[in-house]
C-alpha cells in the first residue's frame, strides 16, 4: 500500500484568481440600506407626532388658558358672559387660630364676579408673582379656614347674579409683589382674567 502524496499548495497566481472568482460580501451599509432609510424617516416623524400629542393635551380643547384679559387695579372687565373685578384684598395681620406656617404671610383676595343670570364656571383663582412667574394655589383648608357658600372659592354654572370668590394664598415672607390675580373662566376658551395686584 501507498501512501498519497499530500497536496501541493496553490500557486500564488491561481490563489489570487480563486479569491478574485469568489462573490464579495455587500458592505455593511449596502446590507443595512433599507433599514437605515427607514430609521432615517421614522425618527423625526417619532418626534413630531410625540410633540403634538404633548402639546395638544397640554394646550388643546382649550385645556390650558394661554391669551391674559389683564386688568389694571380698581378697574373691571368682561369675559365669557360676565363681569369681573375690580378685585381687592390684602395681607391677613391676625393668624391667631390659623396653620400659618414660620416665614410666611396670609394674602387674602376678593373677586367679585356677576354672572348674569345664566352662571359661569370658573377655576378657582391662582397668585402669580409678576417677576418670577411663581405661582400659589388658594389653601382655605390648610390653615383651617372651612368652606363657606358665602366665599365661595370657585365659579358654579348653576349660580347665578353677583358674588364674590374669597381666596386665600400663603407666600412666603420675601415676596414683596407685584402679583397677578388669574381667573380662568370655563366658557372663555384659551382666555383668562389677570388682574393686576398689589397687597
């Protein structure tokens, strides 16, 4: 029995031929392409449908009131059926009896509102800085203040003629003023009353 010759190594020239016959591999960004061009499509599409949903709930259906009616001090104005202001009001001395906290002051405000004899729903008013924007909410039942339907706190559809929303604000001791008085009545789409303030 005889032992095979092993195999010669190619020739350098047919190596080269042989690897030349060979089909090349696309390049990763031929064989990508199609993904590429849809990620290059679908990203900004992405971003602009994300953003007008965001602003749309935000801002849309009149969900947020962005145009101010803003009113000097001492004078009124008309909005969405009714009449507002002018509004009055000023810092509360005597806390005795109340959860004031250290280092604040109780601001109260008065708006007076005639609704006319159809109503009008409103939220209820917000205190504004006007060098900083910052804002406070009323906090009738955090000092302790209970819920009257002589003051009341919000407009109601249901009731009717003139009254007047007393609404309390705790700030803190170093905020001087300014303020904006913000009312934003439900009928007035992406209008609100801003009355100028100052306690």
């Amino acid at each position: 029995m005889t032992i095979p010759l092993p195999p010669l190594p190619p020739a350098p020239q047919e190596e080269r031929e042989a690897a030349d016959a060979r089909p090349k591999r696309p390049s990763w960004w031929r064989r990508n392409a199609l993904a590429l061009v849809a990620l290059a499509l679908l990203l900004p599409a992405t971003a602009v449908a994300v953003g007008w949903q965001e602003w749309y709930q935000y801002f849309g259906f009149g969900a947020r009131a962005v145009t101010p009616v803003v009113v000097p001090e001492e004078e009124t104005t008309d909005l969405a059926g009714a009449a507002w202001g002018p509004v009055r009001g000023g810092e509360i001395e005597d806390v005795s009896g109340l959860d004031v906290p250290e280092h604040t002051r109780l601001i109260a405000v008065a708006v007076p509102v005639d609704a006319g004899s159809e109503g009008i729903g409103c939220e209820a008013p917000m205190l504004v800085e006007q060098s900083t924007g910052r804002e406070w909410s009323p906090v009738r039942a955090e000092v302790g203040l209970d819920w009257s339907a002589d003051e009341p706190e919000t407009c109601l559809s249901e009731q009717a003629g003139a009254y007047e929303l007393i609404v309390p604000f705790v700030v803190p001791d170093d905020v001087e003023g300014p303020f904006w008085v913000d009312v934003r009545p439900y009928e007035a789409g992406g209008s609100f009353v801003r009355f100028e303030f100052e306690p």
